[in-house]
C-alpha cells in the first residue's frame, strides 16, 4: 500500500499485477493496485480479467514508466519471491531498474493480506510520529537477445533455495512459524521455469536490498496466509 503511494507520488507509473503462470499482465490504476496489496495472494488472474502483453504496454505508452511487481504479491521484505515469468516477456532493449524500497519501523510494510488487518496496519500506519523509507535503485539490466525464452535452473534459482525459511512474525506479525523445504511444494498449475533475466533482476534486487532469494512463491505465500489465519482463530 505504502510502496503504491510512494511510487505514484515518485514515478507516475502505470501499475500492472503479475501471476505466476502466465507472462501476460493485468494493467491497474493507482486505487485498484492500492486494494491488491491488501488483498490475498492470486495464483491466478479471475474470470475475465483482461491480460495484455507487457510489449505491448510499452508500445502503447513509450514515455511512462511501468510499475511491475514479478513477486505478484506484497511481502515483508526479508526475502525475495520466486518472480514472475512476466518480467521475462520484457522487449529488448528496454531498461529495468530494480528497486528495493525499505521501511522504518518495519510495521508499515504490507501486512498478512486481508481485510481482517488492513485496519489495524492503517492505524498502524497513520499513529506513527515518523516513518523512515530508504529506497535503492540498482543499475539498468536488459532481456538480452532470447534470455528471457532460456529457462535457467527450471525454477531452482540459487543455493539458497533449499534453506528452511522461517516466515515467523510475517508483516505485522503472528507469532506463527512457517517452514517450507525446497521442492516440498508445488502450485496447482506449475509455475513457469525461470528465465535468465529473472534470475538477474532476482538477484539485483536481493543484492540492493541485502536479503536472500527464496525458495517460495505465491502459493507458498497463499498457504501461509492459511496458516496465520487458522493460527489466529485458535488463539
């Protein structure tokens, strides 16, 4: 929510959601995009929801920035997602800067989606005297020629990816831990495999923000959000 604000405000970008089972985008106006941080995690787009080509976005808007989540869902910035083969479809030629934007008191990061604590997290948000941001922009990469059709590692990115992760007091915390092994779970549809530039942007964007990439991705992140909430019914 805090990341949409500031990028309007920064970079008057055009907002798109990303999935993980499909290259094509979904493009958003700045109040949708706000209502999506808040919402739980989409393994798929819903019925009807019109996908374009990032290419084709591009084309049609050659002078705006275009604002891509390859996560497809807000996190807690303590890891890095499995991305989106979305950003794979990105046109040659076309500079993409990582951007890795961080906050203090880490309170006001997107909370466990839903709209059971969006009202606490907007409390949260607008009781604090002060809140710190620290933004880092890595330098441009480019989709060299067919990098992005070049599957890298068929989803297994680097030798993090089967480190246990503990997801313990994720966003506004739960005092739950979450642990998920390498290859322990798959998505209904399985994911695309990583392309080349995937694992580049994944790697920028770990190294900027000095957090490690994981070996999870948004079912994983579906099936925590389950967790928490049977976690907090119990309690």
């Amino acid at each position: 929510m805090v990341t949409n604000v500031l990028c309007n405000y920064s970079f008057d970008p055009i907002f798109t959601a990303s999935y993980p089972n499909t290259r094509e985008i979904e493009r958003l106006s700045l109040l949708p995009a706000i209502i999506r941080s808040l919402s739980s995690p989409l393994s798929q787009p819903p019925p009807g929801t019109k996908l374009i080509p990032l290419s084709h976005l591009l084309a049609e808007n050659p002078n705006r920035s275009i604002a891509l989540f390859p996560e497809c869902t807000p996190t807690n910035g303590r890891g890095i997602l499995r991305f989106s083969p979305s950003l794979d479809s990105t046109p040659e030629g076309t500079p993409i800067f990582p951007i890795s934007i961080r906050y203090t008191p880490a309170d006001v990061t997107t909370p466990v989606p839903g709209w059971s604590t969006a009202g606490r997290f907007v409390w949260r948000l607008l009781s604090g005297v002060t809140h710190c941001v620290r933004v880092r922009i890595a330098g441009e990469i480019y989709n060299k020629a067919g990098e992005g059709e070049k599957p890298a590692y068929d989803g297994i990115e680097d030798e993090g990816y089967g480190e246990e992760v503990d997801e313990n007091e994720y966003g506004s915390g739960s005092g739950l831990e979450l642990k998920r092994r390498a290859g322990g779970v798959g998505g209904e549809e399985k994911e695309k495999p990583q392309g080349l530039l995937c694992v580049e942007g994944g790697e920028a964007l770990a190294r900027i923000g000095r957090v490690k990439r994981l070996n999870l991705g948004v079912k994983e992140k579906m099936e925590f959000v389950q967790a928490w909430a049977r976690h907090k019914k119990g309690t």
